[in-house]
C-alpha cells in the first residue's frame, strides 16, 4: 500500500514523531541508532557489525559505538557465531521488539492526525 505525502506533510509526520518520541519517558536514539535498530528488526537476520557497516555505509567502529548503547540500553545483543567466531551476530531483544512496536504505532496515529 502506497501512500502518497507532499513533502511538506511529509515533514510535518516526520516533525510530530520526532517531537513525540523526544518527550516521552523512552530511550532517545540518534539517527544511526534508529537505522540500526529498523534494519536489523524489519530484515531478515543474521546481521554482523561487518554486515550494517556495508548497509548504512559507515565505518565498524561506528556501528560498534552505537551497538555498545543500544545494547546497555537492552534495545539489541550481540552474540558470537558459533560457526565462524570471527563474526559477532546483532541479536533482537523482547525489549527492542516493545519499543519498535510502539514507535509504530506512535508513527500510524501522527499519521492519521496528519491534514495534508
């Protein structure tokens, strides 16, 4: 289902999530944060540090820093591959899985709150 927004409706949606997900009592992430977060929740794993580098085009340390916080912040694991101990697998979490969920559904209402 395609939806079609003029991109200042567009910014709008985008401007109420923000200022929504900001003011809420929930984790804060950055961008980097959230890309890593939707693409390990919405895609198929296995996903490794090597692997979101490639996708997002950005360096491993740098997937590396944001792994270190969201996985203090109990959003995302890492575990070792059994298989090839070289690689460090990106694991989702229950609590990753509740925050996604409700970001969500926060997006769905601001959407149908929205007056193209």
């Amino acid at each position: 289902m395609a939806v079609e927004l003029k991109p200042i409706h567009a910014l709008a949606l985008w401007h109420d999530v923000v200022l929504k997900t900001v003011r809420a009592d929930g984790p804060d992430l950055s961008q980097r944060q959230m890309a890593i977060m939707t693409q390990v929740y919405l895609t198929p794993p296995p996903h490794t540090v090597r692997g979101l580098a490639s996708i997002l085009n950005v360096s491993k340390p740098a997937i590396t820093r944001a792994l270190d916080t969201l996985g203090q912040m109990g959003l995302l694991k890492r575990r070792r591959d059994e298989q090839d101990r070289r690689n460090v697998l990106i694991q989702r979490t229950v609590k990753g899985s509740v925050f996604l969920t409700d970001l969500g559904e926060l997006i769905a209402k601001a959407a149908t709150n929205l007056n193209p």
